[in-house]
C-alpha cells in the first residue's frame, strides 16, 4: 500500500505550445479560457491548464484521458521531456524544471525508469542486453548489470529468454522486456505512458495483472498513462482524470465510479463494469449483531425490529444468521435454545473483495457477513445493496443530463 508521503507534484502547471507560449496565449489560459478558444485567438496550443496533482510514494498514480487531454504532456513535465510554461514539477523535494545537461540526464537515470507504448527494444541486442542497456550507459560493470538484468527478468518471468533476440518474442513478452529494462535499474519512479495500448485486449489485461504482481513485490511509485477508464479503474490507487489539458476530477477508483464529480465523468463511468470497481467495503454496513447467549425472549424481542440478524460469538466471530422466523419454528418445537435456530450457511465477504466476485452469494438472498482477515465480523452486505449501489451510477449520469438540458 502506498505512504503518505509525496514524491511527485505538479503545481498549478501550464503547458503552451507555440512560438511566444507566455504571450497572449498563456494570459488567455490563465483566465480559464477554453484550449479552443485559446488557440482561435492566439494561433498556440494548451497542452496543460492550471494541472495540479500529486503522487505519493508507492502507489500507482493513473492519468487517464482521451486524445488531447494532456495526459501524456503531464508525464513529460515530469522527466522534463517538455518545459513548463509556468508552474512547479518536485519530485522527491527538486524542482525538475530547473536541472539541465548532465545534472537532468542523471537525475533521469538514478529516479526513475520510463516504459513506452511501443516497445524501443534493440533488435540487434538480445534480451539479457536490452534490459541492461541503462546500466551499460551508466558504466556499471558487465557481471554487476547482467545480475540486475537477471533479477529484472525474473520479475517479468522472462529469465529463460534472456538469450533471444525480440524477434523471436510476442509483443506481450517484448512489453515485459521494456518493463524489465526500467526495472533493472532499480529506480524510485516508473513512469509508463500508454504501456499497454499496442497489445491485443488479453495480452493487454495479462500484462495489467502482471504489472500489479510485480507492484505488489517491488513497491514502486507509478505513473501510469492510460485512453482506457477500464484499465485505469483496475490498475490504479487514484485516477486523475483529464479534459482538454484540465484536470477534471482526482479519486480513487471506488471514488471516481460511485461519486462521479461532472457529467462527462459519469458518461465515461457508465460504460464500466461497476462490479469489477466497487468493493465490499464501499457497500457494507455496520452488522448490528445478536451475541450467541442472547436470552431466547430477548432474541425474539430483537427480531421484531428486524427479519434476520447476523449471530456472533465471544470472540466477535460470525457463527451465522438468525431469522424470526427461524426463531418462532423453534418456540413451536419446545427447544428454546439460540443456537437450535442459527442457521450456518451464511456467505462470508472479505471486505477488500469486488461485487462481482460475490454475485452468486448475492444472488441467494441471504446476508453476507464482512469479516477481517482474523474473521471477526466487521460489517454485512445486503443483497438488495449490490444493485441498488450498481444502478446508482447511472442515475447520477441521467441527472447530469438533466441539469444540462433543463
């Protein structure tokens, strides 16, 4: 899990691109006017208008937006690919906009690593050789960086191929090759612009499944480029998404999904699959149970209130669910005893768990009982919750609509 220390922020950063980009252009962008109206009036393109986020340490930071939005323009302000017009870019406590020559170029090489959309391997080099090409430039000695290079590879499960050629590698294997390589160095900062686009849609989510095994291991700070909300949503501690170089809304998935913060936000989030988001924890509410020595008489006071509750033992653990009905079948048998009404095939949710995953427990119509990792029972899911927290999202997108229409 990511800190909460900060290692990159961009502050109140402009991006124009043109021949006097602090002219008209940038007084223009400064005073909120619209990238189209700005290059109408000035003939210069908004690349970022007024972007401020940060990135904490550890965690994977996605920008996500379409052609023009001035996701990849952000990234670049961070290895200083692109000079700002205006504004700060800190990474780890230094301005990076203020290095230059070789002060920039090794600072680059001990911070941070950068994967490509396409792969940029040498097809002369075989693989253990591309992915210590960095070390090589940096003059680390051939045993040092072939032994990172192999550590590298092991991480992306390629160190059987460290002795072919890319073209002999399908381009999931030549990505993870790429990956390797940033890898290698064993920087800080990975910074991944559209790392993933060029791969068929399967290869693509392997190599996101990949990427988090890996993440989940080395604890990497990641910049993560992405067009794709879906990809953004699966991969990503927080999103930020961007429009016409603006910065839209910054949350997390589970935020950007279920709190949508403008129309075009809630467009875009109508077109995931919520379940595969929107975790248990996000639906659950407090379980309110009933203690497995509860008196017979109290037990049945307390499901007046209620049609079932949730039973609990002394330790706080689930033993399972109690229904009033349950209840009054025993008062009729004789044998008033709690336990003899308990039923125990009650489903059992693990909060960090997603909707989807617990669809055919929903779908019995029963509880579902939320418990830690030590099971004690920390929450419940209704089954009702999960659709109604499904539909949501489409309602807001319905009355955002409305408010544009009216």
């Amino acid at each position: 899990m990511p800190d909460n220390e900060e290692i990159i922020r961009l502050e109140e950063v402009f991006k124009i691109f043109g021949p006097q980009p602090r002219g008209r252009a940038f007084d223009l962008a400064k005073a909120g006017v619209h990238k189209n109206e700005v290059q109408k009036q000035s003939g210069h393109v908004v690349g970022l208008s007024d972007v401020s986020f940060s990135v904490k340490k550890g965690e994977i930071f996605v920008v996500m937006g379409l052609s023009g939005s001035g996701k990849s323009t952000a990234i670049r302000t961070v290895n200083k690919l692109h000079d700002v017009t205006s504004g700060q870019v800190l990474v780890d406590g230094v301005d990076v906009q203020q290095l230059d020559g070789k002060e920039l170029q090794a600072f680059r090489r001990e911070k941070m690593g950068m994967v490509f959309q396409h792969f940029a391997l040498f097809p002369h080099r075989n693989v253990i050789d591309n992915v210590a090409y960095g070390l090589k430039v940096q003059k680390v000695n051939r045993s040092e960086r072939d032994a990172a290079a192999m550590r590298a590879l092991q991480l992306v499960g390629l160190q059987p191929y460290a002795d072919n050629v890319p073209s002999q590698l399908s381009g999931g294997m030549q990505q993870r090759v790429g990956l390797a390589r940033a890898l290698a160095s064993d920087p800080d900062i990975l910074l991944m612009d559209e790392a993933f686009s060029a791969l068929d849609p399967l290869i693509r989510r392997q190599m996101q499944d990949e990427l988090m095994a890996i993440q989940s291991e080395v604890h990497k700070t990641i910049l993560f480029i992405t067009h794709d909300l879906n990809e953004a949503l699966r991969i990503g501690d927080r999103v930020c998404i961007m429009k016409d170089g603006v910065v839209v809304q910054i949350g997390t998935p589970e935020e950007i999904l279920t709190q949508p913060a403008t129309g075009y936000v809630a467009e875009f989030v109508q077109d995931v699959d919520q379940g595969r988001v929107i975790k248990v924890e996000e639906v659950m509410v407090p379980a309110d149970p009933i203690h497995i020595e509860t008196a017979f008489d109290q037990a049945l006071v307390a499901l007046n209130e209620s049609a079932e509750r949730l039973v609990v033992d002394d330790s706080g653990k689930c033993v399972g669910l109690l229904t009033r009905s349950d209840l009054e079948r025993v008062a009729k048998q004789g044998t008033q005893t709690l336990m003899s009404a308990v039923r125990t095939d009650v489903p059992v949710a693990d909060p960090s768990q997603t909707l989807n995953e617990l669809y055919a427990e929903a779908g019995r119509g029963l509880p579902i009982a939320c418990c830690d990792e030590n099971g004690l029972l920390i929450g419940r899911m209704d089954p009702t919750a999960v659709l109604e927290e499904l539909g949501r999202v489409e309602a807001l997108s319905d009355a955002f609509e409305r408010e544009v229409y009216m």
